[in-house]
C-alpha cells in the first residue's frame, strides 16, 4: 500500500501546483516555461505509473490489511458502465478543439470525476476507496478552483488554450471516446489492472 499512498500524494501533489498561481509562475520563471511543462508531464506520468503499480499489488493485500469498508450495490457495475463512456469521450476532448470541450468547459477533470465516482460503485475496499476517493476529491477541489480563479485560459485548458471546437473535433472526441471506452472494456482494463471488467 506505500506505493499507491506514494504515488497518490506526489500525483494529487504536482497537480495542485496550477492551483497556486504564486507557486505556479515562480517555478516557471525559475526553470522556464517549457522546462516546466517537461518536468510536470514527466513526474505526473511517473508518478500515475506508480498509482498503477501500487494499486496493483494493494487490492492483493489480505482483509485483514485492506478490509471490506462497504458492499458495492448488485446495480453499481451498470452505473459504472454508464458513467465510462462519458469519462471516455471527456478524456478525448481534453485533447480536441471541440464543442464537447466547450460545454464541459474542463473535460479531463469531468472525466476523473465519472471515473472514480463509477469505480466507487463497484470497489468497496480499503484501497479502492483511498485511490478513487483520493482522485474524486482531487477533481471536485481542482474544478472549484478553476472558478474561484476564473482561470478560463490557456494555462487551464492546456495546450490547446481557448480554441473553439467545430463539428469534426465532436466527431473525433465522440468517436474516439467510443473506441477507448470499447478497448478498455475489451482488452486494456485487463492489461493494466490485470482485472477483466467482462467477468
């Protein structure tokens, strides 16, 4: 369970750098804009690769280590199939100059959102609930942020800044949504967690 609370700590820390603009410009001026960026896409790959890694081995853990908090509703697995594929198509707009992005105004938070709310709805363990719970409330303090900052610009919404979409970025963030969530569901949720999600 270190590794998971590890890469919890430092992923969830890194990402709340953009939320402290002080912290934020200082370290950029310091290292420079592009080194920055390199450095922040570096240590959140590294560190969600340690999420990966950790959760892996912590869901192994006896009950006596990770107990059984609550009994997942017979329906959850329904909710949690439902809720992906909009996290899905979310996760491909935070990419794509579209009329998706634009409504959700920050897809890749709303995308954490559906995922970790769906994946409460079926993991009811110690350590399922402190990565999902962990990320959820992460997600909901980052959007309330956003607006408190009123940060609607190109630091928030990444590099595509305030771009407005058009209707092929819809087709592209929608039916890339559709064919991620179809390969989860298929063949990588089993790749990278190691657990099929068509049992």
């Amino acid at each position: 369970m270190t590794k998971l609370i590890l890469g919890l700590v430092t992923f969830i820390g890194i990402h709340l750098i953009p939320t402290i603009p002080s912290l934020r410009d200082s370290l950029r001026a310091r290292f420079g804009a592009n080194a920055y960026k390199l450095l922040f896409s570096v240590l959140s790959f590294a560190t969600f690769m340690l999420i990966v890694w950790g959760y892996g081995e912590a869901r192994r853990l006896p009950t006596a280590i990770n107990p059984q908090l609550f009994v997942p509703p017979s329906w959850g697995r329904h909710v949690t199939y439902l809720l992906m594929l909009p996290a899905m198509i979310c996760l491909v707009a935070s990419n794509v100059a579209s009329r998706v992005r634009d409504i959700v105004k920050h897809p890749l938070l709303v995308a954490t959102k559906l995922w970790a709310l769906g994946h409460l709805f079926v993991r009811g363990d110690l350590v399922s609930v402190i990565l999902f719970g962990s990320l959820l409330a992460y997600a909901v303090y980052d959007r309330i942020s956003v607006k408190r900052r009123a940060a609607l610009g190109a630091s928030v919404l990444g590099p595509l800044g305030d771009r407005k979409g058009q209707l092929m970025g819809d087709v592209i963030a929608i039916g890339g949504g559709i064919v991620l969530y179809v390969a989860f569901v298929m063949w990588l949720h089993v790749w990278f967690i190691g657990v099929s999600v068509m049992r």
